[in-house]
C-alpha cells in the first residue's frame, strides 16, 4: 500500500511515506574538457543543464523496505530556464491495494508540488499544491519523481567522484561517473528555488550523503543520473531505501507549463483513502 503523510499543509504525500508502509580529451563545456576533475565538473552539471533549456524526461523511483518493492514511473518535459516542468506519474497496480490507477500530473515549479488526480476527496478539477520546503525529503522523493533540476542541483554538494568509463544512454555517447554528494553542501550553492528544499532534505534523510551514479554527453549535459536516498520509516522500524532515476532527452523541446490559478488549488482537507 502507499501510505501517506502529511505536510504542515495538509496535502497528501504520494511516495515519501511509502510504508508496505578519465577518458583522454573529448569535446569541450565551455572550452574546458570533459576529462577534467570529476568532482568540479559534476558540480558544473546544473548550470550546464540551464544553458540546455529544456528537455522531456523520464524517472523511474524503486523503493525497498521490509522485503518489499515499488516502482513509480513518470514522463515528462522540463523548461531548465523557467525551472518549471511537467510529469504524468503512474503508481504501480498495487501501490494501494487496489487496481489500476489514474495517472497523477504533477507540476513542478520553484518550491512548489502541484498534484492533480491525488487525494481522496479532492474534486477532479482541483490541483492539491505543496510547499517543497516543508517536506522532509525536500520534494526529492514525495511525488513519486525526483525534480529533474533539483536532481541536477544535488550534484553541486558533490564531494567525491571518479570517472569508470565511456557507455552508451539511449544511443548517446556519454562518459559515467560515480560518486557522493553532500545535501547540505548542495543547499549552500543550490538556486533559490530549490535551496530550501535541499536544506529540508539535508535534515529530513537518514543522512545527507547521496551517493550516485550520473552519465554526461559531449556537452556536459546530464543524460542519465541514479541517486540512491535513505529515510527513517515513520511506522516500522528501520529506515527506506529509495533509488530515483532521471533520464533527459530531445533537449530544446518546447515546454508549455502554466501553474493553476488560486481558485483551482484545493483548500480543503485531505481526506484518508
């Protein structure tokens, strides 16, 4: 079952209370080369992501605790420049017990979750809004999808890295690297949309280090990035294990997100499924 949790808001958390319960020179970033110090170019990965502008994207987020495993797929474009995208997240068959489920669509925007088609008793036009920076993962696991940006920007508390070689993503050539990353050294260097709810995470998790697997293009641009998260389980003793995968394609895409209106967020409560 997916069991939920509550922010201060009130609003139904998706995923996060989930309780069953070098390469020699390649091309250039900007004229410096890929086979540079792993750990600064890694932090480079979201800046390099802004000048990309937009891409669509896929996340996958498995989570395992008590012999138990989930998966939550999304699918979804980006606009790195306006910091907003736009998924549609399907839970698994069983998630809850029950069937099939509708796809829930999430917009993501500087911190904020926007989910419609979540909640029982929320009426069907309505989009429920959570404030990111009042979750305890910072939105990196609530909504069943990592924030593509916020997942960039987890690499700039990148603390250690070191390259294992040239792969392929989906066609493109790219080079993989591995590694550990700092949420509270992210959050210090993070942009002020997500510096909040990187902090929030930093304090919410198991612990603050990340470790990660991320595949890079000739430009510096992330193709394929695998962050391995951990959280005290609020019912059972022992802590989740979650890996959240985001995969970006067709960069330059055009993305049209426009965030609902006052009168289309649910204001009401929330009520038990």
């Amino acid at each position: 079952m997916v069991a939920r949790r509550h922010s201060r808001t009130g609003a139904v958390i998706v995923a996060a209370g989930l309780m069953v319960s070098p390469l020699g020179c390649g091309r250039g970033v900007g004229g410096d080369s890929l086979s540079a110090d792993p750990v600064e170019l890694l932090h480079r990965a979201a800046p390099t992501l802004a000048d990309a502008g937009s891409s669509k994207a896929r996340t996958e987020m498995e989570m395992a605790t008590g012999g138990t495993r989930v998966t939550i797929r999304g699918e979804g474009v980006y606009d790195y420049g306006r910091r907003l995208g736009r998924l549609e997240v399907l839970l698994p068959h069983d998630a809850a017990g029950t069937g099939k489920h509708r796809p829930i669509t999430e917009l993501l925007a500087p911190g904020a979750l926007y989910m419609k088609n979540r909640g029982a008793g929320v009426p069907a036009d309505k989009w429920v809004r959570v404030d990111t920076a009042t979750l305890s993962d910072g939105n990196l696991v609530t909504g069943g999808a990592t924030d593509p940006f916020a997942a960039a920007e987890v690499l700039r508390g990148t603390r250690t890295a070191t390259y294992v070689g040239e792969t392929e993503v989906e066609g493109t050539r790219v080079r993989h690297y591995r590694g550990t990353a700092d949420l509270t050294v992210a959050s210090r260097t993070a942009s002020e949309g997500n510096r909040a709810s990187l902090r929030a995470a930093a304090k919410g998790f198991a612990t603050a280090r990340v470790p990660f697997d991320v595949y890079l293009d000739d430009e510096g641009r992330i193709r394929k990035v695998r962050h391995r998260f951990s959280f005290v389980n609020g019912i059972r003793p022992g802590t989740v294990a979650v890996a959240s995968t985001t995969t970006l394609y067709d960069f330059g895409v055009h993305v049209n997100v426009r965030l609902p209106r006052s009168q289309d967020i649910y204001a009401g409560k929330i009520a038990e499924e």
